[in-house]
C-alpha cells in the first residue's frame, strides 16, 4: 500500500480568513464560541477547544473553479493556531463513526465511482486503495451527514 498524508488547508488561506478576508461566497466569516464540541478546525485539524472563538465560512478547497469544485462551510480557530502536520496519522479532529471519501483526478474532478461512505477506522486503507489508481491524484475527507470538507489526503 502507498504511504499517504492527511492536509489540512494551507496557511495563507487561514490567515486569510482570520484577517477578515472574504470567503468563496464573497462574505466576511462569522465568530461564534466553540462549546468544544463537533467544531473541528481544517487548518490545525483539532477540535476548537469549549471557550474559544472559532470561524465559519464558505470555503472551495481547490485551486481552480470548475463544476466539480465544491464549496461548503468549514470551521477554523478565530485565532492563529498551528497547521497540522503533514502525517499518516489520523487527525485529532476526526471523531465521527463515519466519513464520505471521495477521488479526484489531477485537474479537480471527481473520478466516478471513488466515492463512498466508510468508517473512521478505515478511512486510511480506503484512501490507499484509491491513491493507488492512476486516475486518482487526491482523496477528500467530507462528513457522511453534512458533505462539510474535512481535510484532503494525498499520496506521502
């Protein structure tokens, strides 16, 4: 099985958001106050601790605009935190029983028949089984309730 890597969203989009930049819906994000449950940030890939300011905002998490670039509602600590380590680790934030994944080719299209609902556990054996393929260059990890992006996994 090939190695793999859970990424989180890079640090110029966060600080971006967290500077009062514009989300992919054109609006400022919103401030709320983490009850320290089920708010995982995308950049640091930890649940937002209870007490803490967090972000919710429309994000697109590819580089280009075509009609498979999603984009959903994400949550992001209100202040600077670390980005998560590029790692096979399972994150922190990953704390559901389940998780949609699903394959996309190289220029940011779903590859049919890639997606599917699997259990936290397996989320890395069925990411390898995908990046495997040569038609499949990233793998995204998105709620099997809400379709919210998690994080993307890439080949190590």
């Amino acid at each position: 099985m090939p190695a793999l890597r859970y990424v989180a969203i890079p640090s110029t989009a966060a600080a971006h958001y967290r500077s009062g930049g514009l989300d992919a819906n054109g609006q400022a994000p919103e401030r709320r106050l983490s009850d320290g449950q089920g708010v995982p940030c995308r950049h640091c890939l930890d649940i937002v601790p209870a007490g803490s300011d967090y972000l919710i905002l429309a994000h697109r998490p590819f580089e280009t605009i075509n009609p498979y670039a999603e984009l959903g509602p994400i949550f992001l600590c209100a202040d600077a935190c670390v980005r998560a380590e590029e790692s096979d680790a399972l994150p922190p934030m990953l704390t559901s029983t389940a998780y949609i994944i699903r394959g996309y080719s190289a220029d940011e299209r779903i590859v049919y028949g890639s997606g599917k609902v699997v259990p936290r556990e397996r989320l890395g054996a069925e990411a390898d089984e995908r990046l495997a393929r040569d038609d499949i260059a990233f793998v995204h990890v998105r709620s099997s309730t809400n379709n919210c992006f998690q994080c993307r996994i890439e080949r190590g």
